[in-house]
C-alpha cells in the first residue's frame, strides 16, 4: 500500500493514442528510409545478452562490419548510440589529456569532434578551412610538421558541405609521423568507397541511417591494433565510462588483448558491460547483410549512378551544386555522392520550399545549417533510396515546386 501522506500526481498524465506517423520519403542528410527487411527486425522478438543465439547475431555482426568498414581489425563493434558517441568513443579513448592532437575543421561535424577534444585533451589544434574546402596532402603534412600530434581528427564525408575529403596518402602520412588517424564517415560509409585497411585509418566509425538504411542510435566504429595499442598504454585512464573500448570488449571481444593484438582461444567468457538495445543490433546486422549481398563495389555504384542522375537532372532545371569539383575517382576530393548541397536560387525562401516538399508530396529534404543556414539545400541519396527512380520523382517534384 501507498503511505496515505503520498498523492499521486496526475499532471503530467495526458491522454493520447498510439502515435500515428506519416510515411515520408527521406531525401535528406538522414535518416534514410529503413529498408523493409531492417524494419522487420526492429519487431523480431527480444532475447536475453548472454543468450547463445545473441552471441551468434553479435559475431555475425562484427564480421559484417568488417566487410563494411573493410578491415580485418578485431576490435569492430557497434555501439549503442548515435554517430557522436561513437565520435566519442575514439575521442575520449584515443586522447589522453596532455597529448597534442591536430583537429581538421571545414564544417560543421569536423567542429563537433573539435568541441568534444578540448572536453578530453589540453593540446587541441584547430585547424582551420572554409566550409566546403577539404585539406590537401600538403596542408596536412604542414600541420603533422608542426604540431607533431598523437591524433589527427577529420570527416570523410561533411554532411554539412557535401565535400568529401580525399584519403590519398594520408594514412601514410600519419604512419610517418608516428601519428594516429581518426576519420568520421558517418555521411558516407556503405555509399562512398571507402577502405579502412588500405588507407591506414586508426579509428573509424559510422551511423546506421545513412547510407545503411538502418536505424539510428546503433553506430559501427573499428579501431586498428595501433589504436589499440595507444588505448592499453594510457598513463591516464579513460574518462568516459560508458565507451571505454576495454570495457566494451569485455562484452564483444574478451578474447582480444589490446597490447599485443593477440587472440585468445578458447574464447574467454563474455562480461555484461551494458544491455545492449538488440533489435537495433539485428536491424544493423541485416542491414550490412543487404549491402553484402549486393556486393559492396555495386552498392557505391548505385549511388554514384543516383548521383550522377541528380547531378544532370539538377542542372536540367538550373539549380547549381554547392560543391562545383566533382571528381569521379574513388580516393580524390570533392561531391560527396551521398549528400548533395545545392544552392537556394535568388528570391526563394529555402524553408517554405521544403515546407512545399513536404506537406504537398511527403517528401523531407533539408536545409543548409551553421554558416550555410538559408543558402543551400541539402539532398540525401543514401542506402535503400539510392536509386534512379527516387531520383526522377525529386527532380519533377523540383522543378514544379521552382514554377
Ligand atoms: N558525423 C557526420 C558527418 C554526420 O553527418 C552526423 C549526423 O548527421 C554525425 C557525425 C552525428 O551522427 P548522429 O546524429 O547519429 O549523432
């Protein structure tokens, strides 16, 4: 029984019915649409964290992330929650307070990852650019000359711009100066070519509703064995609890050994660190599992093929690219072939265009944010809606809006 002196208040107790959403085509900077069989997991029954089925759906899951991120690093898991915690995740476990750490900053993720290394580290370097630039080899050789940093921050894929940075030589660079390399690819990984092991990439992580259709709050992240290595030989421990990459691999790799990149067999037992949410974890587990069974390289060509429509289509209608370099090579710099920016035409309102978009045609595109606010507009081709035939409806819902 309730003490009598206590009263239940029913302030806060409204009344309403189960929510009831409309089904929108989403050619923003994400979330993507959820493919249809990502969707039936979210629904798939729940299942205890030390079930042995679940541990069959984990290493399953971390096998396919490394398809995906292209790597055979050990240490690949998801973790649960948005493309930033995964961002600090390799933040607060690869900075330890007194290291020199060079940040590149063009938009407005890469001053995210900034804004979270001074929360970590006393000797952050903010390097900066223009939006909508990326930095050449020889700016970055400049910076790692100078600074000699532990860590060089960037993004792959600037959802903010739609320029995507080029990784040629980069890696090695890092490699020559003993330097790690962390890159976000949140915008582009599953739509973009992108090779984790052959561009010496340290730490790398993504989101699940972009280009992989998933659903949000699930975010893949791999680190390389020198990463690893950095994180076992910490003087200082890792601030943040909940994404200490040992304490995470106590639950999805026990049988890994930080220090020397050992494996042990058998494989020590699984230790609980948090419930992990796993209808997301199946949800991003099928999801990956589409991109495999379509072939990695034919997924990048899907975008690119969507892209290239919207490129042409756009033009057709006179609406011009943000990003004029377009650059067609895997590994140079330029249009992001996942997130297009374009620029608001003189005497239009950006945001009762998309308005139009949306109510008149359930379609979301988005707008420019920080210092491209009202300037641009902002197309997502991303994952399962990467495809000719959404491309054709954009562009003829476009073009009648414009008239
Ligand atoms: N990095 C980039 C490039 C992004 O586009 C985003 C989200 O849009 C993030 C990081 C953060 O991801 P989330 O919103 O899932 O935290």
């Amino acid at each position: 029984m309730i003490n009598s002196d206590q009263q239940v208040s029913d302030k806060h107790r409204i009344k309403c019915s189960t929510a009831q959403l409309p089904i929108r085509l989403l050619l923003g900077p994400g979330p993507s649409n959820l493919h249809p069989r990502v969707n039936q997991q979210l629904i798939t029954p729940m299942i205890g964290y030390t079930d042995v089925n679940y541990f069959k759906v984990m290493d399953e899951t971390m096998e396919l992330m490394r398809y995906l991120f292209q790597t055979d690093n050990h240490f690949t898991i998801p973790i649960s929650g948005a493309g930033t915690a995964a961002m600090e995740c390799c933040v607060s476990n690869l900075i330890e307070p007194e290291d020199v750490v060079v940040c590149l900053v063009a938009g407005y993720f890469s001053d995210r990852i900034h804004q979270q290394a001074v929360r970590y580290g006393s000797k952050i370097q903010r390097i900066e650019k223009k939006w909508g630039q990326y930095f050449s080899l020889e700016e970055i050789k400049e910076q790692l000359e100078k600074h000699r940093p532990k860590l060089l921050t960037m993004v792959f894929g600037e959802t903010s711009t739609g320029i995507k940075q080029p990784m040629q030589g980069v890696g090695e660079l890092c490699h020559q100066y003993d330097c790690l390399l962390m890159v976000d690819t949140v915008a582009a990984l599953g739509g973009v070519p992108f090779f984790v092991d052959q561009w010496k990439v340290d730490a790398c992580y993504t989101g699940g509703q972009k280009c992989l259709s998933g659903p949000p709050g699930i975010s893949p992240l791999t680190f390389s064995p020198r990463a690893c290595k950095k994180i076992a030989e910490r003087k200082t421990p890792i601030a943040n609890w909940y994404l200490d990459a040992t304490l995470l691999a106590g639950y999805w790799c026990p049988e890994y050994n930080f220090a020397t990149s050992q494996i042990t067999s058998p494989q020590p037992l699984r230790r609980y660190h948090h419930t992990t949410p796993a209808n997301l974890i199946y949800a991003l587990r099928e999801s990956i599992l589409l991109v495999s069974e379509e072939g990695i390289e034919n997924t990048w060509n899907r975008h690119r093929s969507a892209a290239h429509q919207l490129y042409q289509g756009l033009a057709r209608i006179g609406l011009e690219p943000l990003i004029s370099e377009l650059n067609d090579k895997n590994d140079l710099g330029g249009r992001l072939y996942s997130l297009t920016t374009v620029k608001v035409p003189e005497g239009i309102d950006a945001k009762l265009f998309m308005k139009s978009l949306l109510d008149k045609h359930n379609i979301e595109i988005a707008g420019g944010i920080g210092e491209l606010a009202g300037k641009i507009w902002r197309v997502g081709l991303m994952g399962f809606n990467a495809n000719n035939s959404n491309v054709t409806l954009l562009l003829s819902t476009l073009e009648e809006t414009l008239k």
